[in-house]
C-alpha cells in the first residue's frame, strides 16, 4: 500500500514538473520558431505549426531596416551605467554596515531597508518634473540615475548578508602589515566577494535590460530608446503588426539575457547559497 502511495506521488510530482517545465519553454519556442516564418507561413500555416522553410528575411529586416541597432547601443549604455556605479556603492556601504562599527549604523540599515518599500512608479511623476527642470529629460542621466537610487536598497542588503560572515582576522593582518582600508578593499574585499558581486550583477543586469517605464517616461526621441520601447516600432497604422519581424525583435531582444544568465548562473547559485548558509 505505501509503495503504491509512494508511486502515485512521484507520478504527479513528474507531471506538475513537466507542466512547468513546458509552460516555461514553451512560449520562447514559439517565439523563436516564429520569427523563421514568412509572411505566407503566418497566413496560411496554423500558429503552432513550424514554418516551411528557414525565412530569414525577418532578422534582415531587424537590423537594416530598423532602428534596433540604436536600440542595442542605448541599453547597452544604460547597463553598464547603472551597474558599474551600483556594484561599487553598493558592495561599499554593505561591507562598510557590517564591519565598521559607528554611531547611527542600526538607522542606517533600516533606512535602506524602508526604500525597499518604495517602488519606481510611485517616484516617476517628481522625477520627471525635476528632470524636466534640470533639462535632463531625454538624456542617459534620467533613464540611469532612478535605476541606481532605487535598486541601492536591495543591492546593498545583499552584499551586507554577504559581507557580515567575511573573516576579520584577514583585514587586521592586511592592515597591520600596512595596507590601507580603500586597498584593502580593491585587494581582498572585491576579489574575494567575485560570487556575490555576479549574483547582484547578474539580477540587476536583468531587470535594466528588461526595464520599460522608466525609458519610457524620460524619453522622447528615436536615438534614446532602449531595446524594449524598441519593440513597440513593429506596430504600425491602426494596430497592424509586423509579426515576423516583432517575434525576430523579441529574439535578439531575450537572447542576451539568456546568454548572460547562462555564463553567471553557477556562480549566482554559489554566491545565492552563500549568502544563505552564512547568513
């Protein structure tokens, strides 16, 4: 009887998995299987069959006859301005929380806790007004600095789970033989938090790649669009949709994040389980 049990429960613990697990690959399948059809195969072929032939002519008319070139670039930009300036703020107030001992620290720490409480959207019209005064509307400067105010809080919470367990002893016997704290830092403190510093990077990276309001709201222009405003070029007069060249777009828009997150997920998981067990 247990061992009927026992099967019976695998057996749906095997089918609650593969559900998820096509509910999950399925609609990338889909997405990439379509951007290879032509314009006959989206006509005549029934959404979920294969495309007759290898219709490239959809990826063609992405990079050439499109803006998505600027489009790469602009989010390219934005990432590496959010996540350079990000890291190192954040891995420097976490790791000054939990090792440098001051009057105030415990209302620090909770403040920064309070901005996780603070969502983007609630900020956008102040932002704007203030952008729109300052003349930075339109500019990588408004789409960057809102992304770096507000991933600060729980970038910085998670380098401070990281850093609390980081051995003293390593730091004193450094300074003792004449290193200083911001060489300490750059010397031990970055190198030894690699897995940590790929887990909040890796995350980060994400969610600025994928950002949509906030490039929408202090844009104006073609040439400042990032990959995802990007994507809404391929709807035309009264809702027509180019649906080749759109499911081509969406493509090279998600491949790189799949990529990205393909090298650094080892090291995410190792800096994930980490901060987990020592935390």
């Amino acid at each position: 009887m247990r061992k009927s049990k026992i099967k019976i429960g695998s057996i749906v613990k095997w089918v609650i998995a593969i559900l998820l697990l096509i509910m999950q690959i399925y609609p990338l399948l889909y997405v990439i299987i379509s951007s290879f059809k032509s314009l006959d195969d989206f006509r005549k072929l029934p959404a979920y069959a294969l495309p007759s032939s290898l219709y490239l002519g959809n990826y063609i008319t992405v990079f050439t006859k499109s803006h998505m070139p600027t489009y790469f670039k602009n989010s390219i930009i934005v990432l590496l301005g959010v996540l350079i300036p990000l890291l190192l703020f954040a891995l420097m107030a976490g790791f000054m929380l939990s090792k440098v001992q001051f009057k105030g620290k415990k209302f620090l720490l909770n403040y920064f806790l309070l901005g996780l409480m603070l969502p983007m959207q609630v900020a956008l019209i102040p932002l704007f007004t203030i952008f729109n005064k300052l003349g930075l509307i339109n500019s990588y400067v408004a789409i960057i600095l809102p992304q770096i105010a507000f991933s600060l809080s729980y970038s910085i919470q998670l380098f401070y789970s990281f850093s609390k367990f980081f051995p003293e002893e390593m730091l004193e016997a450094a300074i003792i033989d004449g290193c200083s704290p911001i060489g300490c830092f750059f010397k031990m403190i970055i190198p030894m938090s690699r897995n940590s510093i790929i887990t909040v990077a890796t995350m980060q990276a994400v969610f600025c790649w994928n950002e949509y309001i906030n490039a929408y709201t202090f844009t104006r222009s073609t040439d400042m669009k990032t990959v995802t405003l990007g994507l809404n070029d391929y709807v035309g007069s009264m809702g027509l949709t180019d649906w080749g060249a759109t499911f081509a777009a969406i493509a090279v828009t998600v491949i790189p994040v799949f990529i990205f997150y393909f090298f650094s997920s080892k090291k995410m998981l190792e800096g994930m389980s980490a901060g987990a067990v020592k935390g």
